[in-house]
C-alpha cells in the first residue's frame, strides 16, 4: 500500500488513508441516499435516477485509485442541484 499511494511522501499513514476511504464510503451513500429524492422533486423517475446514480458512483470513486487520491470526485451532484431547481 505504502508502495503504491507514497504515503511517506505525501505524508500519510494507512490509518489515514483508511479513514478516508470510509469518510468517501459513507459520502457516497448519502449522494446514493438523498440524490434520487431531490431529483424526483424535480420531475425525474426515482427509480431511473437511483439506478443511474448507482452505476455513476463507482466510477467517480475509480478516479481517486487511478490518479492516486484519497478522495472520489461525484460529477453530477452539482448538475442535479441546478436541475432541481430549473
């Protein structure tokens, strides 16, 4: 792990990372939580907007492992805030 993150060079040690990597988890299942309800606020089917928020997190959560990051980026969360409100 020490190996592949460069923890000592971004000075870091595995409780650190595993506490980020809980702290993205949990992030990640309120978006998958509150995401849909918001989105069907706004017209959308609830059901169609969790399915594809489902396929969408693991995908936003591969960009912290490609790029060596302890974080996970969640791309439309900004976009459903301005569909809720259109």
């Amino acid at each position: 792990m020490e190996k592949f993150l460069a923890q000592k060079k971004n000075g870091t040690d595995v409780k650190t990372e595993i506490i980020a990597g809980i702290t993205t988890f949990m992030t990640m299942a309120y978006i998958l939580a509150v995401n849909p309800n918001i989105l069907a606020d706004a017209g959308m089917d609830r059901g169609a907007v969790f399915t594809a928020t489902a396929i969408v997190i693991p995908w936003n959560s591969t960009d912290g492992v490609i790029g060596k990051l302890s974080f996970a980026l969640a791309r439309v969360w900004d976009l459903m805030h301005i569909l809720h409100i259109l």
